[in-house]
C-alpha cells in the first residue's frame, strides 16, 4: 500500500494598507460621531425631568418630602445654567439626577399621603367599633 502525499501551499498573509487605512477611516469617523453626541444639548433629558419635578409637585412633594423637592427643583436649575453655558455633560448630569430626586420626592409624598389614608380608615374602624359596643337605647312610647 503506497502513500501519496499531497502538495498544498498555504496562502500567504499579505498586509492590505487600504484595509489599515479604511479601519483608521473607520475608528476616526466613529470618535467624531461619539463626540458629536456629547456635544448636543440634553433636552429631552431636561424635559423628561421637568415633567417628573412637576408631577411630583402635583402628588405633594413640596408638602410631604419637602427636602429632595428642594434638591430636585436646585438640581433643575443648575441644569438649566449649565445648558445656558453649553456645559452639556454636566447639565445632563445634574438633569438626570434632579428626576431622581423628583420621583423619590413623588415616592415619598405618595406613601405619607397612603399613611394616613391607612390612619383615617383605622380611626373610623374604631368610631365604628366604638358605635356597636354602645348599649343600645330602646325608645318606648
């Protein structure tokens, strides 16, 4: 039985300079669009946070978690200079955290106001209780 062995040559690895210089083409052209992207101005952020500042006025915030009312409603406005000054990061920063802020302003209100919903209901709980363990008056004519 005889061996027959097989010549094959293996393709020899050549550098492409046009492929190097379409991937630098390609690493340049995505930082330039990543730094176009920090460089606009966070409005939607800003709107999304002014809408959350607002619902949390609405649910008592300034009432019943007065403290991070105060810390989103500051928040806010620096944004805003921020914004004027074309800091965008910062102001996207200090955006997002002002609805953090908010809707934990929004949490907090909501649970006090359900406190004392659960408190109203217990008091009436008890007037009612109070009312069947009364002797009862039978009026006789």
């Amino acid at each position: 039985m005889e061996l027959k062995t097989m010549k094959t040559s293996t393709a020899k690895s050549s550098f492409n300079p046009l492929r190097g210089l379409k991937l630098a083409a390609l690493a340049i052209g995505t930082s330039f669009v990543l730094a176009g992207c920090a460089g606009n101005p966070p409005t939607e952020q800003y709107a999304v946070t002014q809408s959350a500042v607002n619902s949390a006025v609405s649910a008592g915030g300034t009432e019943f978690a007065a403290v991070e009312m105060k810390a989103a409603q500051d928040k806010l406005k620096e944004a805003e200079i921020a914004m004027h000054d074309k800091n965008y990061d910062k102001a996207r920063q200090l955006a997002e955290q002002a609805e953090w802020d908010a809707r934990v302003a929004e949490r907090k209100a909501q649970a006090a106001k359900a406190e004392q919903a659960v408190k109203d209901s217990q008091k009436a709980v008890d007037d009612l209780r109070r009312e069947g363990m009364r002797p009862a008056v039978i009026q006789q004519k």
